[in-house]
C-alpha cells in the first residue's frame, strides 16, 4: 500500500459530494478532510482507520442553526451534555445556541463569556453561539462580534421570558447602525402584536384557539418592516422560523431586489398540521404556530423555488409540567416544540413524497445553515480543508420515535409514536466518532466555534 499522510478514511458507495454522489474516499488528516477520492477503492497502510459505509449515505454533518439549549439557568429544561447528544444521535455535527431560555441571557460580553465557561467540556458536537439585541444593549454587540459571536437575534413580540424583553423600532434603528460593516447577522423572530378580531373558538383546550391568536398577518406585519431595515442598512437579516406563508410575496420581493435576507422554516412546520392537533395536546404549541395544510404546501414550494433558504428545529424544550399536558391549556402551556435529534429523519421522512433528494436535504440543513452563522468555510460540505464532519445513515431503514431512544433531557414531543425514515449509523466531528449505532464518545469531543472578525469599520 502507498505511503499515506490520513489517520482515518471514509469510504462509501454513495458519498454525497459538492457535484455529485458517487464512490469516494474521504481521506482525514487532524480532523480535516485532507483528500477526496473518487472511484475505484484505494487501499491504505494499517496505521490508517478505515470506516467502510458500503451502500449507507455518507453526507456532511447536519447544522442546526438555531437550537435553545438553556444552560446556565434552566438547566433542567435541557443543557449542554443533552442537546449535543441528542444532535450527535441525530447526524448534527453543529448546533448554533439561541440568546434566551438562558439566565443571563446573551445580550453582554460577560453573559457570552459566561456561555463559553459553562459549555467548555461538555460538548458532544461543536457549538456556536448567537448573541441577542435587547433595548439599551447596543453598546455591547462590537465587543461580542470581536469575541465570535455568531450573529445577533431579537424579537419583535414579547419574547416568552422576561429577561430577554423585545425591541421597538428605535431600538432596531440603534442596533443596527452598529451591525452596519460588520459581517454580522440579525436575526428576527418576526410575530408583531395586533389586536385580534373575534374568536370563533375560545375553549383553551382547543388548538383552534390558540391558532386563532396568533393569526398570519402578525408575521406578515413583521416581516415587512424586516424587509424595510433590511433595505435601509444593508445588513445581512435573517428571518427565523417562518410559518405564513402569506409572508412569501414580502420575502419574494425583497430577495428580487437583491437585498441580503434570508428566510428559514421548521420541521414542525413541515411536517406537523393545524387540522391533526387534537384537543390538549400542548406538545404541538408554539410561536408562531403550526398552520393548515395548505399553508404547508406553500412552504414546501418556497422551499424548491428557494424563497425558503433553510430548515432547522428551533428546538426549544421545557420541564413536562409546563407543558400543562394534565389541563391541556394552550392558552397558558409553554410554546415550544422538542426536536433537535430528529430533523434529519422529519425531513427525509416528508421529502420523498415531495420528490426532494439528498442534494436538497444538503443545501437546506448544511449549506446554508453553516454559512448563516458564518462557518461555511469551515461546515456545510464535503470539501477538501473543511472540518471532517460527517453522518453516516440509512436513507431506506425506518424507526419510531419512543421516550427510551430521545436524547434531549425531557421527552416532552409531538413526534412520540411518529414512524420515521432515515437512520443515522454513525456521526463524526472532526474525523472522530461521537455517535455509532446507539452509543457515544466516551468523553465529550465537541469544541467551541467562535466567528472569525473581518470588520470594515
């Protein structure tokens, strides 16, 4: 066997690359991938691990750019050693940590670096972190850009916690006149309040209620003054979960006239419907809210015509009792839906029927999320110099989704029960294994990712 410089190879039938999926190898040198090749199997001298696929897709490792991990402060909705372990067990190389359940929330320098102290050798995948744009914080965000934040998030509705309160317009303006020449990202959870016009449903036990309240046009609202700050300060804007699909002609627009918006919806959206709820089932809450089947379709369409850039889960957990599952209050349960181990298999599940491939799947749910917080030269795809961050899975194999398999601290989902395709064998970071068959790393092998700077001010 030639003399080579790899410590490990993975090999496949079907290696999903940047132009094509074919046989290849991916040669990995220090956890990057150092060689790609194609064809014909090589061989390698015995001090080079071999990891063979055979006919098992190997893919880059899922990014998950918006995941709430809650830790420090309410750790017992979920944490640092749970999340990860549940995105290794489900193909995600890299998650990105939203600004809130924390407690601080990360809106300051300190409360970053509080994160970063806290996280530090618990990780099972590597971990980026968004910052938060509050009233009053804009003084801080140049220090949290230099220090590798990701990007910045802010609501335009009350927020669900009280420590991490919304934004008026003003603030906006403040905030972004800083983000302006930076390569930084604002991201928007884009509901506005409104006054709502009668009721027809009024039983807090009933979906129908709870949709009611939350109606389209409070994103459609939204996301036009996104649009118009997005148009005015040439900052790069980030539209999170979206659910109306009323909203696409805005986004449609705004993308025509070239301005940098990009557009993300959720599994949940994707695969779960307002017509299927069943009474009490607070599982199924959250904000914005899941809609109806027509609605979904649009989305799967903006989805292939690309006014939808990517899909993620908005993980967003909480203890079992404040889902209010014994009272099955919609009006007063936490909103939030727990997910972030099965978004591969949701969207592979959904896809076949929607004649999407595996290519698709890639630029949705790696691409595109990488490059959102600003590690694309890093994730996202099979590259030569790019991390080896890899999942190995099943596309046919099928699975349920019961409480024993659910990594993520509470079991509290509305997939329980849910047949899904897809099953991921094995996931690598950095060319080491950290999930392989129902088992993982025996330490914790993720790392911090930290945002390079390349500011014009």
């Amino acid at each position: 066997a030639a003399k080579t410089n790899f410590d490990k190879v993975v090999r496949g039938k079907r290696v999903i690359l940047s132009d094509e999926i074919c046989p290849a190898e991916i040669c990995i040198k220090d956890g990057v991938i150092a060689d790609i090749r194609k064809g014909d199997p090589s061989s390698f001298d015995g001090s080079v691990e071999v990891i063979d696929a055979g006919d098992l897709y190997v893919m880059p490792g899922v990014v998950d750019s918006h995941v709430h991990v809650n830790e420090p402060g309410r750790t017992q909705w979920e944490g640092y050693v749970t999340a990860t372990r549940a995105a290794a067990a489900g193909g995600i190389t890299t998650i990105v940590d939203m600004p809130l359940n924390s407690i601080p929330s990360t809106t300051t320098l300190s409360a970053f670096q509080t994160k970063l102290e806290v996280a530090r050798d618990k990780l099972y995948v590597d971990v980026a972190f968004w910052g938060g744009v509050v009233p009053g914080n804009d003084r801080e965000l140049q220090s949290m850009i230099d220090a590798g934040i990701s990007g910045f998030k802010c609501f335009l509705i009350h927020s669900g916690v009280d420590e991490f309160p919304h934004v008026t317009e003003a603030d906006l303006h403040k905030a972004l006149q800083v983000l302006q020449g930076t390569n930084s990202v604002l991201l928007f959870h884009a509901e506005v309040d409104q006054t709502i016009d009668t009721q027809t449903s009024t039983s807090p036990e009933a979906y129908q209620t709870f949709l009611e309240s939350r109606p389209k046009s409070m994103e459609n609202h939204a996301i036009q003054l996104v649009s118009d700050m997005c148009q005015q300060y040439g900052v790069r804007c980030h539209i999170v979960h979206l659910s109306s699909a009323e909203a696409l002609p805005i986004i449609r627009a705004a993308k025509q006239r070239g301005l940098p918006l990009t557009v993300e919806t959720c599994h949940h959206y994707l695969s779960l419907l307002a017509e299927e709820v069943p009474d009490r089932a607070t599982q199924f809450k959250c904000c914005p809210p899941i809609r109806d089947r027509n609605n979904q379709d649009l989305l799967w369409e903006a989805l292939k015509a690309r006014d939808i850039d990517m899909v993620v889960s908005d993980h967003s957990p909480c203890t079992a009792d404040l889902k209010l599952l014994d009272t099955g209050d919609f009006t007063s349960a936490w909103g939030g839906v727990a997910s972030v181990q099965f978004g591969l298999s949701l969207f592979w599940t959904n896809a076949a029927q929607r004649n999407l491939t595996v290519r698709d799947l890639v630029d949705w749910m790696c691409v595109m999320t990488s490059d959102l917080c600003g590690m694309g030269h890093r994730k996202g795809s099979l590259q030569v110099g790019k991390d080896a961050d890899l999942v190995i899975w099943d596309p046919d194999g099928t699975f349920t989704v019961t409480a024993d398999i659910i990594q993520h601290r509470n079991k509290v989902t509305p997939y329980l029960g849910k047949v899904l395709r897809g099953v991921v064998h094995r996931t690598l970071v950095r060319g080491q294994t950290v999930f392989q068959n129902g088992t993982f790393s025996s330490q914790p092998l993720g790392a911090i990712l930290l945002k390079p700077t390349t500011s014009t001010k």
